[in-house]
C-alpha cells in the first residue's frame, strides 16, 4: 500500500504518533468535562476564583465549537446534492 505525501516530510515514528494521539485524547477529555462543568453549572457561586468570567467563557468557548461544526458540516460535500 502506498501513501502519498505531497509535502515530501516523512512521518512521525509510531511512538510519537501513540503520545500525540494519547495527549489529544486526554486534551478533548478535559475540555468536554469543562464544557459539562459549565453547563451543569458547577462554578457558580465562587467570587474568588471569578466563576462569572469562568462561566461565561466557558459557554462562548461551546458557542464557538458549535459553529465551527456547523460551518464544516455546510461545507463538506453531501451525497444528495
């Protein structure tokens, strides 16, 4: 099997692929639990640790990655088209 790789770089070797994919694994994980935490309203209630600013960045963060989706869902091709 051949792969082509127009940009003439070489691949990472396996292990670093396997930290990469593990690091982006525990990366997702954390944001997907703050976007919970947010949403279940956990930081509320806290002055201390600004929990408004925390909350409200949180939901502008949801926000954002709800439109990127969007937008790279329009603009991939769909097959009743």
């Amino acid at each position: 099997m051949t792969i082509r790789n127009p940009g003439g770089t070489a691949p990472p070797p396996a292990p670093v692929r396997v930290l990469l994919r593990v690091l982006a694994a525990v990366v997702w994980t954390v944001l997907g639990l703050f976007a919970y935490f947010v949403c279940q309203g956990m930081f509320g209630g806290y002055r201390e640790i600004h929990s408004g600013l925390l909350t409200t960045l949180g939901m502008v963060a949801i926000a954002v990655t709800g439109g990127i989706a969007w937008i790279v869902d329009e603009r991939r091709p769909h097959g009743d088209e």
